[in-house]
C-alpha cells in the first residue's frame, strides 16, 4: 500500500512536467532565414500527414531559397512556396486537411496555407503572428487551417520578419519590400 502511495504522488508530481514538455517531445525543425533562425516543434501525433509532408518538402529541399512571400503584422507570415524573384515552385499533391486536430491558430504556431478549397494545401505554411481563433476548425467553411506545430525559438525573429515594409509584388500584395530569404529548413536529431 505505502508503495502505492507513493507511485501515485510521483505521477502527480510528474504530469505537469510531462504536459509542460510534450511539445519538445515532437519534430524539431531549424528554419534558417535571412534574418535569423527559428525552431520548430512538429506535432506528429495530432497533424501526421501535414508534418511528414511539410518534413519531405524539407528533406527535398524544396524549400531552401523560397522567401516569406506574404507578410501582414499582428496577423502572420507566409512562406514556402515563391523563389526571391516571384516565381511559384511546383508543388506535389495537396494534402488532407487535418484542422479538426484540436491545434489552435494561437500567437506562434505553424499552420499549412491553402485555397478557399479545403484539402488544397500543398507546401505554403504560415507563422501566426497572433491568435487567429477565425482560422480554427470549423470556420467559416467548415474546415479552418491545420495547425502542425509551433515556435519554440526565434519568436523574436518572427516579430522582425512581421514589421517588415511590404508592398506590391508580380500581382501580389504584402510582399516584402526586401526579400526574406528562407535559407534552409533542416529537421533536428
């Protein structure tokens, strides 16, 4: 009985620390970019289509040399899928939409970008620069944005990348005045 006891206020006094580090237990990801680097935590376990897709456009090095495209502050940055002169990268398929994973679009997660078309997403992800509750499932056409992860270093960075000038761009808007180069996207042992 006394043995009991004691397992049991070990794993009370153990499971804040397991909740605490459960993001750590995931993916980890270095986005190195022109204007520093951020850490990704990918959360395999409740969005694991959209983490192996966006780790095989990594391994590929598909991103490598693409630019955060679309920067709008206090909402999010985009990024993944244009090189520094405007041109869009050829994508593999879309994938499933998997925002009914119960990830939220809070200040600092990665979700995937996507069409009005729900299962459209392919490489395009986004950092949210602040809680887009609008963007979870279900949203305003049943579906929302598939969070997969989120920053666990270089907020700062992405705070930078946020306030930067943006303007007109090859037909597009909220392009950066200055190309942000997505350096290389590297997943960490």
């Amino acid at each position: 009985m006394k043995r009991s006891i004691h397992t049991l206020l070990l794993s009370l006094l153990l499971t804040p620390l397991l909740y605490t580090n459960a993001w750590a237990e995931n993916v980890q990801v270095l986005m190195k970019t022109s204007m520093g680097d951020i850490t990704l935590s990918l959360d395999q376990e409740k969005a694991p289509q959209t983490v192996e897709n966006f780790l095989q456009y990594a391994r590929d090095g598909f991103y490598d040399g693409t630019v955060f495209h679309r920067v709008i502050k206090d909402f999010m940055i985009q990024g993944g899928g244009f090189t520094a002169d405007m041109k869009k990268k050829e994508t593999r398929d879309p994938i499933q939409n998997e925002a009914k994973n119960g990830l939220k679009n809070k200040h600092g997660t990665i979700a995937m970008a996507r069409t009005s078309v729900p299962h459209s997403a392919t490489a395009q992800f986004f950092i949210n620069h602040k809680n887009n509750d609008f963007l979870d499932y279900p949203s305003r056409d049943g579906w929302g944005y598939a969070v997969f992860g989120k920053v666990t270093q270089g907020m700062d960075i992405v705070d930078s990348i946020a306030n930067q000038p943006t303007g007109f761009n090859n037909g597009m808007r909220n392009v950066p005045s200055k190309p942000i180069l997505i350096e290389k996207v590297s997943i960490l042992e």
